[in-house]
C-alpha cells in the first residue's frame, strides 16, 4: 500500500537514527512533518558481551529503537531485519530500499554519509551508497524493477537528502530545543550505553553537538551534507 510521508530516514542499525538526525526528526514532528524510520540490521553484534545471545540481542534493539522512536514522535518504524556487519552492495539490498521508498514517497531521505574516509563502519558506508543509488536513479525510473510496477509501487522522485556523519559539511540545523529529547531518545538504547560510562558519555556528545555549531548563534547542531536530487 502506498502512504505518503515527508521524511524517511534510513539508519544501518538501531540507535544510528538517533546519533545521527533525532534533533532535527524532532524538530520536523512539531512543524508536522511525518517520518518513517527504515532500520536496515538487527543489530546482532552490537555487544561486547560473550554471554548475550545475538537473537535476544536483536529482540532488545527491536524494542530499544521502537521506544526511541516514539519519543521522537516518529510515525512508523520498519525493520528489514538483514544481518549486523553483513550489509553489501547487492540488487536485493537496493531493491529492499526501492520499494520503501516507492511506498512511503517521501519528499527528503536522511541517511549515513558513504564517503567518510578511512575508519567508518562498513554497513555505514554501504547503507549509505546503496540508499544514493536507490533513491536516483532507481526509485525515480519506471523501468527500474517492473515487477514493483505489477505491485502498484510506482515510481517516485525524491527532492533532496541529508548525509549525516559527513566530512563536506554544507548544513547546520538548530537543535538546541530539542537536544533533551535526543538525549532521552539515545538513553533509550540501554544495550548500547555502559552504565558507568554515562556521565562521561553524555559530556562527550553535549561537546560534539557544540561543536557543530560553533561559528552560529544556536547552542547544539546536527551537521549534514544536503543535496538536492536531480530531475
């Protein structure tokens, strides 16, 4: 079924959303803007410990990024449930991604920046290339994927997207009045924060959220590469 929603954001695994662009997604709720969340791992390996199975783990993260979300406000949560450090640049993969976005038809696509050099996390990068080519041209083309045509997914052409991590920053969004709630969004995903580290790891994200906006006349920034997509 075809549903119309504005944004859609595109995380590799639960609680990148969060990291990545939950200020703005806030932000864009109370302007009533409708999200989508497509969380495309099960986060499986998201653990240092020896003794957490890796289906529960998934079962928690599943639960973690649904309560993150609904602080958030975010419309509907989709999990493509594919393996934890298991993403790759395949016709599938990209063709997951295709058919939610012919069937959401958002107006803006938020994902990981592929292009980050050196250390970045592989399905990161690959989430965010693939989500690039799905978008254009493969979501926009009719005679990309006919069977999709057959299902009543037609095509659909994204205006503009946001890359979050990048290095070639070009857009600061104010977050100032939302970073709390970020902040309670991220504390959601318990799995993912040492308890004893909490202190020391909220300072550290308060920093890098200043950090981006330095230079502006707002307190905390999510950093983006925005582009406009081609016709």
């Amino acid at each position: 079924m075809k549903e119309q929603f504005e944004v859609m954001v595109i995380a590799p695994h639960p609680d990148d959303a969060e990291y990545g662009v939950a200020g703005t997604v806030a932000k864009w709720v109370r302007a009533g803007r409708q999200v989508v969340y497509v969380v495309c791992t099960n986060g499986d390996k998201g653990t240092s410990d020896p003794n957490l199975d890796p289906a529960e783990l998934a079962g928690i993260r599943q639960r973690e990024q649904l309560d993150a979300a609904g602080l958030l406000g975010v419309s509907r949560v989709v999990f493509l449930g594919l393996p934890d450090q298991g993403l790759e640049d395949t016709p599938q993969f990209r063709k997951l991604l295709v058919r939610q976005i012919r069937t959401f038809r958002p107006a803006t696509v938020v994902t990981a920046d592929p292009y980050r050099r050196y250390i970045w996390h592989r399905d990161h990068r690959i989430t965010g290339q693939v989500v690039l080519d799905a978008v254009f041209p493969y979501a926009r083309d009719h005679l990309a994927y006919p069977d999709l045509l057959q299902e009543g997914l037609a095509p659909h052409k994204v205006q503009e997207m946001l890359f979050w991590a990048a290095e070639e920053i070009n857009l600061r969004q104010d977050v100032t009045e939302t970073f709390e709630l970020k902040l309670a969004a991220l504390r959601c995903h318990k799995s993912q924060i040492d308890p004893l580290d909490t202190p020391e790891w909220e300072a550290r994200l308060r920093q890098r959220y200043r950090d981006n906006a330095k230079g502006e006349r707002f307190e905390y920034a999510e950093a983006f590469h925005y582009l406009q997509t081609p016709s």
